[in-house]
C-alpha cells in the first residue's frame, strides 16, 4: 500500500488545477490518469475559448499546451494508464488498476462521459460526441443527418448543420424541446429542418453506404424508418463516478454531491471537484480551476489544524 498525502483523479483541467495548488501551497501530491494522455475534455475543443478571464485561446489544445508546460506541474508524479477503481470511506483506502493507496486526501475530477444510445454503438454513421458542428459543419454539406435529443446542444446542432445539410431530422423523445428560445425560433425558420416528436431510434442497420434508423413514435406521422447520412446524438453527459458513487453518493446523472468546500456527502477525506460535480449546465473551465483552488486550499487549512 502506497502513502500520499494528496492522490488527485483526473487529469483534465480540474485535476490539473488541483496539482498546481497542491504545489503552491506545499501539499504532496500524485495524479493518475485513466487514459494515456492529459486535458481530458480539453482535447476535444475545437472552439475559441474566450470565456476564461483573461486570455482567450485558440481551442482547447492550444490551452492544454500551456497549462502541461505550468512549472508547478514538472514537481508533481503523474501517473497515466491508472484508473480510480474503489475507495474504502472507512479505512481510507483506494484502489486503483495498478496498486492500493492510503491518501491523506483524495480529490476526484474524472470529468464527464456522453451518454450513449445503444442502437448506435456499432454504426460508422455516428459523429464523434466532440463533433464541432460550427467548425466542422460543411463537412455534412449534401447529407441527410439525424440529431438526436431536445436541449440546448441538439437545437443548437440541428440549426447548425441544417445550414449545410441537405435534411436535418431533429428527433426528440418527449413533445417539447427543453432548449432556450434562442434556438427553439431558429429551429422552426429552417426549411432542411424537421423535428420528429415523441420519437426513439431502436435499432440502426447499413444498407447503400446509408443507417436506416428504425424509430419507435407515439405519433402517428412519425415514418417507420428514416435513411441517413450521419447521425449526431446529442442526449447530454453523465458523471464518471460509477466506481464511488454508492460510497459517496451522487444524483441520477452521477455527479457527485458536495457541499460548499467540495467536500463529498459520503466522505470528508474526499472531495469532488469540476464536471464530475458539477452537472451539465455549470460545466465550466473557469468552475473547474476555481473549485480545484478550494477544495486544495480546505485541505491545507485542515492539514495545519492536525
Ligand atoms: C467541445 C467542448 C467545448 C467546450 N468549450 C468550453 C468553453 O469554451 N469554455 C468553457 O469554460 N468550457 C468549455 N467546455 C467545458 C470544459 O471543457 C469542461 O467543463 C472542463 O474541461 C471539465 O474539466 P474536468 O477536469 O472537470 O473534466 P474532464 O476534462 O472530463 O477530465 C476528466 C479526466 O479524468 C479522467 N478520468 C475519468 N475517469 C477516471 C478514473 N476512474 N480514474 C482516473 N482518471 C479518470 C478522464 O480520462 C479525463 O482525462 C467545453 C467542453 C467540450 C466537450
């Protein structure tokens, strides 16, 4: 079993965040990685990030270059390839793929994973989750896509690539879009655009080069199938908290319940900071950053008080 004073995982913005802190303010700490690279969610922005007072950046890229080239992070022990597989609350240990730690403190920022659909897991029609479809739209010009879901990010999708498309079916589950105005009156000025309501895809086969949806409707006008060219789900994300959350404890969309401090409900060793606490709408760089400063910060005050 291994002693650390701070184990962080997560390797993206929060993590990251959270490493420089423990430096700064004289906490030990490692950070282990599920996958083999570091950003995390950073990897996959292809806009321009302006919305990080003060600088602006290119894309997420650019961004994740100079946070891994920070001088605080070159003193701190990242290790990639290694997942957060249990903890014990009670004898404070965690277990991860490769070995079993005895932390001081762990602070949990895995992110976020896109929730799937699993008629689609195996169709080569599928766009990436990261998909831009303000970057990389013209890339369907031509094509008859299907976006799937009714928040913001599908509405905003669908407007987006019925610019480009030659059809664009928005296929919704419920009777109503719980996207704002901003997209919901754009939608309905788009002529390539149709929105099937109260519409599932169940199952996804290959014929001609073209996915032949078959769609379960409660309405009546609702085809039987729909051919496409591409298919864009975009039905939100879900906390990766699946190996903590029952000792932890955590909403329907896995993210995990914290209180002012970060500090999770189920155990005070442990705290959970950026997306993976924070649920869909407050996902932020800036969020992820702040809050990985609090909970560190917490953890030294509590360290000097022992
Ligand atoms: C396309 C796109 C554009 C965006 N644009 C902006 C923007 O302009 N401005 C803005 O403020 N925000 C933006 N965001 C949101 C922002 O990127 C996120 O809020 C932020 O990156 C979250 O950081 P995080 O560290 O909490 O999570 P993540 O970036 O998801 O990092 C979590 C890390 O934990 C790892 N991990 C997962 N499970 C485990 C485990 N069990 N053990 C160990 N490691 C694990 C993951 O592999 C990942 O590296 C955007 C997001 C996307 C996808």
């Amino acid at each position: 079993m291994e002693y650390v004073q701070v184990l962080i995982a997560g390797g993206g913005m929060a993590g990251l965040s959270a490493a420089i802190w423990c430096e700064r303010l004289g906490l030990s700490c490692v950070l282990i990685e599920k996958t083999d690279r570091l950003g995390g969610q950073l990897t996959q922005i292809r806009n321009h990030i302006w919305d990080l007072p003060p600088r602006t950046y290119a894309d997420g890229p650019a961004l994740l270059g100079e946070l891994l080239a920070h001088d605080a992070l070159k003193n701190v022990s990242i290790r990639c390839g290694e997942e957060l597989a249990a903890i014990d609350p009670d004898r404070r240990t965690v277990t991860t793929n490769r070995r079993t730690y005895h932390p001081d403190w762990l602070i949990i920022a895995t992110g976020v994973s896109h929730n799937q659909i699993p008629a689609l897991a195996h169709s080569p029609h599928v766009l990436q989750p990261w998909f831009s479809t303000t970057a990389e739209a013209e890339t369907v010009s031509g094509m008859d896509v299907a976006v799937i879901g009714g928040g913001d990010r599908a509405a905003e999708s669908a407007c987006n690539l019925a610019r480009h498309a030659r059809s664009v079916h928005l296929l919704v589950r419920s009777n109503h879009l719980r996207a704002r105005r901003q997209w919901t009156e754009q939608l309905s000025r788009l002529p390539s655009l149709t929105i099937l309501w109260e519409t599932e895809v169940v199952d996804c086969r290959e014929e001609a080069g073209k996915a032949i949806l078959t769609l379960r409707s409660a309405r009546a006008d609702t085809p039987a199938a729909l051919a496409v060219d591409r298919i864009l789900p975009r039905i939100g994300v879900h906390g990766n908290s699946d190996s903590v959350k029952k000792a932890l404890g955590a909403d329907d969309h896995g993210y995990l319940l914290t209180d002012p401090y970060q500090q999770t409900e189920g155990a005070g060793w442990v705290y959970a900071i950026g997306d993976v606490a924070n649920g869909a709408e407050y996902a932020s760089l800036a969020l992820a950053a702040g809050q990985a400063m609090k909970a560190v910060k917490h953890i030294s005050l509590q360290t000097k008080e022992q």
